[in-house]
C-alpha cells in the first residue's frame, strides 16, 4: 500500500518518553540519524529521551533536535510507501518537512534545530513570557481580548490550530490578564508548561541570531510543496521557503488555515509521522468532508498501516 496525500510533522509538545526507540532498535538507519544529531548537537538525546526524567525532556534544547530525527526517521523508513502531494510541519515540525522535501540537507536541519533549541532556551530567560491555550472561545471575541490587552505590551495569537484552538503568546502579567478575562466566556484557558512567548516578538533577539544560520544554508526547490506557517501558502520557491523561515520564529502559526488551503488543492488524506497524533486529531476540526482520510504513525507497530515489508 502507498500513501498518496498530504505529510505532516508535529512540532514541539509531542515528544514523549521512549520516542522512535522502537524503530531505531529495529532499523539502523534510524539508529544512525540519532548518533548524526548527537554529534551535531553535542547533545545526550537518546539518554534523555530513553531514560530520562520527564522535566528533562521537556526542554527545548533538547525537543527540537530529538523530535525532527524521529519525525525524519519515519519518513525515511516509509519513504517508498510514501507519494506525498505536500508536506506541512507545525512550528518547529516545519523543519522536518524542508528535510523531507530536500529544500535543506538533513546534517543543516539538524543544525538548525540545535541551534533554535538552544536560542529560544536562552531567550526564556533573556526575555521571559508566557503562552496559553484557549479552546471553545470564537476567533472574533478572542482577537477583540488580546487587541484591547495589547496597548499594554506583547501579546498575540500564537497558533491557530482549529477554529476552536488557539495559542496564545506574550508578557506574562498580560496572559494572567487573558486568562482572567476569559473566565467571562464559556471557554477553557490551559497555561502551557513553557518559559517563553513563542512565536511572538519577544523572540526578536533569538531570531535574529537564527537568521545569520539560516542565511549560511543552501535552499533547493522543494521535491513536494511546503505549506508554510508564516503564509499558510503552498511553496515551491526555495528563496519564498527561506524567507518564511527566517520570520516563523516571531511570527503565528497558521495551522489551520494551512490545512485549509491544502483542502482546497482537493486534498483529502492526511498523513502524520511522528510521536503522540496532536496533529491528526486538529484535522477533523477543521475539515468535515465524506472522503476524509487522516491516519497517523507513531511508533514502529504502526507502521504497518501501510503494509508490513519495507
């Protein structure tokens, strides 16, 4: 069996304990990529993520690298299962979709992604803020919220991930505010267990010095088209590609309007390589159609969706 669809890579909030070990023990390929990004990143990702503590393996220094070598781990293991239409990553997921597309070689991914942990890590100190989730709450009243709580300072829409799903990004004082307000709407706001305003100008600094990496790598013309986070728009120009790179990290992610866009090319499978699902849970909130097809791949068991030799 062959998946003919669209590809999609998690993004940070999806690693979990033991992630792509199963397949790494059983394919050495993926065993290799792991060593590859433990040299890139002068970082101990299999002991943190194989025998690690949990709060360990929440910090981004070490996501962001552990988490594309087992996005990208699936993807080549299934390669010749695999006849994608377009790929798409959330947030930090991007990443593994420019690797699995060639626009950057999968040695300047795994660097770039140590290098983003690690500024973004630092930036949590540099520049502390805040993020929460609010579910159930129209896009229309929660814009109204965050524009009024924005003549105080940063805050913004971080990630639209369904129309009812959204994450929001900012000063600290400015999301205890939101949250309050929001106690006023029949709504839930769930704090997220992160120092930082991800994707928010509070980033400026760590993107900035990001840039200066991103502007070292060559970018090839993609061999699927990239839905980008920035644009929501499919590309297939390296130099567009590079460009909206360069601004994800201060800018939202536009997930669900990605996902939509994707719809109006007439597609209707969807495919997501990596750990937990997160992703492919979003998309029957966004998309209702009879011919649907969503189907994920965590762990080497599931593999087998798309039949057993490989």
């Amino acid at each position: 069996m062959t998946f003919s669809g669209a590809i999609l890579f998690p993004g940070q909030g999806s690693q979990e304990k033991n992630m792509g070990r199963d397949l790494a023990e059983y394919w050495p390929e993926a065993m290799e990529l792991w060593k590859l990004g433990e040299k890139i990143s002068n970082l101990p990702l299999r002991e943190v993520y194989w025998d690690g503590n949990e709060q360990e393996q929440s910090q981004t220094l070490y996501v962001q690298p552990a988490l594309t070598i087992v996005n990208l781990s699936f993807f080549y293991f299934l390669k010749n299962k695999l006849s994608p239409v377009a790929l798409a990553g959330h947030s930090l997921g991007e990443f593994s979709a420019l690797a699995a597309s060639k626009v950057i070689s999968i040695e300047d991914t795994l660097k770039l992604v140590s290098i983003r942990g690690r500024l973004m890590q630092e930036a949590t100190s540099d520049t502390p803020g805040s993020m929460v989730a609010i579910l159930k709450l129209p896009l229309e009243q929660l814009e109204e919220i965050v524009k009024k709580l924005q003549n105080k300072g940063i805050i913004l829409i971080a990630n639209y991930n369904t129309p009812l799903q959204y994450v929001v990004s900012g000063e600290e004082s400015l999301i205890e505010e939101l949250i309050e307000e929001s106690k006023n709407f029949k709504c839930r706001a769930i704090k997220l267990n992160v120092n930082g305003a991800f994707h928010s100008p509070l980033m400026q600094e760590a993107a900035r010095e990001l840039e200066k990496e991103i502007d070292k790598i060559e970018f090839r013309t993609p061999e699927y088209p990239i839905f980008c986070n920035v644009s929501s728009l499919k590309e297939i120009n390296s130099l567009n590609i590079k460009d909206n790179l360069k601004k994800q990290m201060v800018s939202s992610v536009l997930w669900y309007q990605s996902i939509e866009n994707m719809f109006k090319e007439n597609i209707t499978s969807y495919l997501e390589l990596g750990p937990k699902g997160v992703l492919s849970k979003m998309i029957s909130q966004i998309i209702s159609h009879p011919e649907l097809k969503v189907q994920k791949i965590s762990t080497l068991e599931e593999t087998k969706i798309l039949g057993e030799e490989n």
